[in-house]
C-alpha cells in the first residue's frame, strides 16, 4: 500500500479551456447569472444531453431552466402547481429528484393540515414545463406521540428510492403513531412499486404475521428493476416481549407475485440502536449487499460498520463482517499527523457490478453551542476517508484529506446518499444558516485518476485531524473550490477555476451538482467573488 503525497498544481486562465492536458478537468461555463438567494438549487443532467437547473424558493415558487449540450440557455418556465403549496415552503422537504423515462421527476412531500402529502412533479425534459402533478398518498397526522425505545424511534415519513440500473422505483409510506386498539397493523406501512412509465407494478404491505415487531425503524429501501423492493428496517416493541430480543435488523423483500413483504431477520443485530445504512442489488452474483453502521456497536476493535451479503432468491444472509480499514488508518497518520486510527462514519457506497465497491466517509463531530432550541446543535464535517475495496471488503487503494467545516444541526451518517438523490429539507428560516448545500465532498472516480472536491479554508488545507487548533469552515462566502487529484501514486491540488486570491475567489454549491458517469462531467453552480460583485454560473467539469 501506498501513501501519497502532496504537489500543488493550478489551472490558470479562464474557462472554457481549448488544450486538455492529460488528466486534468476541463470547464465550461454558462452565462452570468444573480447569486441564488433563499431556497435551495439543483442541477438534473439528463441523457437526452439537455441539463435542467431547479431553484426552489418561497418568493418565486420552483423554476425550472433547461440548458442544451452547447451548455446554451434554451428555456424557462415558472412552474404553477395546484397541490403543492411553494408559499408554504418551511413545511416542504425533497424526497428524490432523478431522471424517469427521459424527463425529470421530483418528489416532494409536503404538510398539509398535519398530514405529510406525498406528490409527484414530472417535467417536460425540453421546455422544463409541468406535464402532470399527482398525490401518490399521505400519511396519517403528524400530531401523535411518538414511539421511541432505546434509540429506536418508529418510523413516520415517506420515502422514495430509484433503482440504479434502470427507471423502476418505488415509493414506502411509513406510519409510526403509537397503535391504538382499532388500528390495523397490515396497513401502518404500504410501499408502492413503479415502472418507469409511473404505471402501479405492484402494492406491498409490510407487517409481521407472528408480531414479533409491532413498529419499524427505517433505514433503507432498494429497487431492482420489475423484479424486487427491498426493505431494511430495525423492528422494535414498545413492551418486552418473551423469548423476543428488544430489537433485531429486519432484511425484507418485496416479489411481484406477493401483496406482502418477506422477512428474514439478522440474528446477529439483536439489540441494535440507531442503525442506518444502505443496501444494493448486485445482479451479477445474485446477492444484495447491505451496509449496516451502528455506532452503538463501537469498540476498540469495532468501528460499527457492516457489510452483509443476501440471497436475492430467498433473502438469506450468505455471510457478514465487520469492515476494517488498517491502511486508512496508515495513511491519515502518515499524511494527515493522526495519533490515532480513522474514526470516520460512512457517508455513501459506491457499489461497482461485480461487487467490489468504493466507500466515501467523513469524521463528524456533534456538539451544543447557543440557547436558541432550532441553532442549538451543530456538527463539525472534518477529515475524508476513501476506501476502495474488494469483494472480500479488503482495501485495495485509500485516500485521506484534511477539511473542517461546520453546520447548524445534526449530520447524520450516509448524508452523501441523500444529497446524491436530492433529499432536502427547508427548515432554516435564517438564510445564513443554509449552508449545508455548500459543506461535505463529492468524489468522481475515472479509469485514470480519482478526484476529491470541496469548499474549504485555503491556509488550513494542509493539516489534518487537528480540530482544537483549526478554524472550522462555517460561512461558504470565505472559503475557496478545491480538487484533488489521485493518480499514479500521486496527489496533486487543483484550483479548476483559476488562482484564488485575497481578493478574488471560487465556491460550488456541492448540494446542487450532478454527475453523468457516462460523459465523466460534473455539473455544479459556481459563484465566483470579487471586490465588486459577485455572480454566479452553471460549471460543467469535464474529467
């Protein structure tokens, strides 16, 4: 294993550039554009080569922008929805945002009297015009008390998840109200099975027919074309029940022949608390991978993260294991100065057909600062850690870099999950405090060189795992747009949009970008500061 060590390099001039060098990223920009105020922005590449810009705002509603592969404005359009209420935008949040049968498709679910509303918003992929609103369901009142044991709360919102070798997806309505006596326990959680035209594949109910379990944690849902849902939950009881453990990780499966799910529980979770994680079809071999993290679980030799292997045909788990990351922890000790192993929680898993996958975490530190109940929590998002592992879960290649930065609330595990799909929630009154969508990392892996991208502090990049001593990156209008880049035992940082200076600057809105694998561009909304003004563009990066 090898450790790589820093070279700085910087693409000077502006863009769009007309030599390539060899590996290094290529920027086209758009037209010049006002700073993106309150609300929130995202940016959908689409396969028909168009990119369509997404501005969420309580003053103008959603506008939706539609750019040509010249990366020429072609159209916009104001768009007029009669279920979903924009003025009413503090009660909204975005559940998934993805290309569905060439037009682009957001999910939003909104609350109405008490009640969460879950509606569908398809574009036209050319104009970006509305082409149909729909209520695909809602849930019952918010306003019930909540059923939480020993870190396990029921589960009370609706989620929706896109299979990610095709355009089937499916949609789960969790009700976690404490039961009443009349409540039927059959229909507390339903899940909704798509094809890409949005036509009902199937309808699945999920309960226990030995009520072991009586409420469900969610943590993940998967998609597998026409074939399969895939569910993974933590069922809990609100009372002991003999002979039964308090709580157990529940791997479920929903088959187009069933109305109900099938379940297998992992023996092995008996007692769990606070689990997420993610899971994914691996068609090749058969299996479903799930990556379980339960801080709970951590030791001195555990650091609480899982990976499970299953049996598509009968949901059996076929093995599991604690994942490792001996070299990762070399490398940060070797580059970033730590005394100590990586400590980093999971934030997404790239999972490559074969069943080898890439696995993106990020050290997150929570704490208390302020009295006011909605700014009191924050969490400090530090140092990267990439591992590239096997089949077996073995690390083939790391990479480490040094960053700290700072929000207003608590980050949880897989939140680069999340931003992937476009889940987004507008709480924040204050628009200072909405810079989540400019914090974390994004990564981009070519068959030549992987690249890390992020804001961060210019003067503090180079230390590492030094918190105390380190100022934590808290308003993104000071910090500058960074890549690394990974290739031939090396690692070299790139300033993609020119020199920064004193006076002159770069930042991405990394909660807007999108990444089409199949053209190796990263499009994201750059602003660019000067003394004067600031402005910003839509950059398309080619790696």
């Amino acid at each position: 294993m090898y450790y790589l060590r820093l070279a700085v390099l910087w693409i000077l001039g502006l863009l769009p550039v007309s030599v390539v060098l060899a590996q290094v990223p290529v920027v086209t920009l758009s037209e010049a554009f006002d700073e993106p105020q309150d609300g929130w922005d995202k940016l959908l590449q689409l396969r028909n080569g168009n990119t369509v810009y997404l501005h969420f705002s309580k003053r103008a509603g959603l506008r939706s922008t539609v750019y040509n592969l010249q990366r020429k404005q072609v159209a916009t359009d104001s768009i007029v929805t009669a279920i979903w209420n924009p003025a009413d935008l503090e009660s909204t949040e975005i559940d998934g945002i993805y290309e569905i049968g060439g037009q682009p498709v957001i999910f939003l679910q909104q609350i109405i009297r008490d009640i969460p509303v879950l509606i569908r918003l398809v574009l036209d992929s050319q104009t970006g015009r509305l082409l149909r609103e729909d209520k695909l369901g809602e849930l019952p009142s918010i306003q019930h008390r909540s059923v939480v044991v020993q870190d396990n709360l029921a589960t009370h919102d609706c989620f929706v998840e896109k299979d990610a070798r095709s355009d089937y997806y499916a949609v789960a309505f969790f009700s976690g109200a404490e039961i009443q006596r009349n409540d039927s326990i059959r229909d507390r959680i339903q899940v909704l099975h798509f094809s890409p035209e949005h036509k009902l594949v199937n309808k699945g109910r999920y309960y226990l027919a030995d009520t072991s379990y009586s409420y469900f944690s969610y943590v993940h849902m998967s998609v597998q074309d026409h074939e399969k849902v895939y569910i993974t939950t933590v069922g809990f009881n609100d009372k002991k029940k003999t002979g039964v453990p308090a709580s157990k990780v529940l791997f479920s499966m929903l088959s187009p022949d069933s109305a109900s799910f099938t379940h297998r529980g992992l023996d092995y979770t008996a007692g769990y608390s606070g689990v997420s994680g993610y899971m994914q079809a691996v068609p090749m071999k058969s299996e479903v991978r799930l990556l379980l993290f339960a801080p709970s679980e951590k030791t001195d030799g555990n650091n609480g993260i899982m990976m499970n292997t299953l049996m598509t045909s009968s949901g059996k788990l076929r093995k599991h294991h604690p994942l490792y990351f001996p070299e990762l922890s070399k490398n940060v000790q070797w580059n970033l100065k730590y005394k100590d192993d990586y400590k980093g929680a999971p934030q997404r898993l790239l999972l490559n057909v074969d069943g080898s996958c890439t696995l993106l975490l990020e050290t997150l530190t929570r704490f208390k600062q302020g009295n006011t109940q909605i700014n009191k929590y924050h969490t400090n998002m530090g140092d990267i850690g990439i591992a590239l592992l096997d089949t077996a879960g073995r690390e083939d290649m790391t990479m480490a870099v040094s960053k700290l930065q700072s929000i207003t609330g608590v980050c949880e595990a897989f939140s680069l999950h999340r931003r992937a799909k476009s889940e987004w929630a507008f709480r924040n009154k204050i628009a200072a405090l909405n810079t989540n969508t400019y914090l974390s990392y994004d990564y981009v892996a070519t068959p030549d060189a992987n690249f890390v991208l992020f804001n961060d502090y210019l003067q503090y990049l180079d230390g590492g795992g030094q918190e105390k001593t380190r100022k934590p990156l808290k308003y993104a209008a000071d910090a500058n747009f960074v890549c690394y880049r990974f290739y031939g035992g090396k690692m070299e940082r790139l300033f993609i949009f020119g020199q920064p200076e004193v006076k002159k600057g770069f930042y991405c809105m990394m909660g807007a970008a999108a990444y089409d694998e199949s053209t190796r561009v990263y499009a994201t909304i750059m602003l660019s500061r000067t003394e004067k003004e600031k402005v910003a563009r839509i950059a398309w990066i080619k790696f």
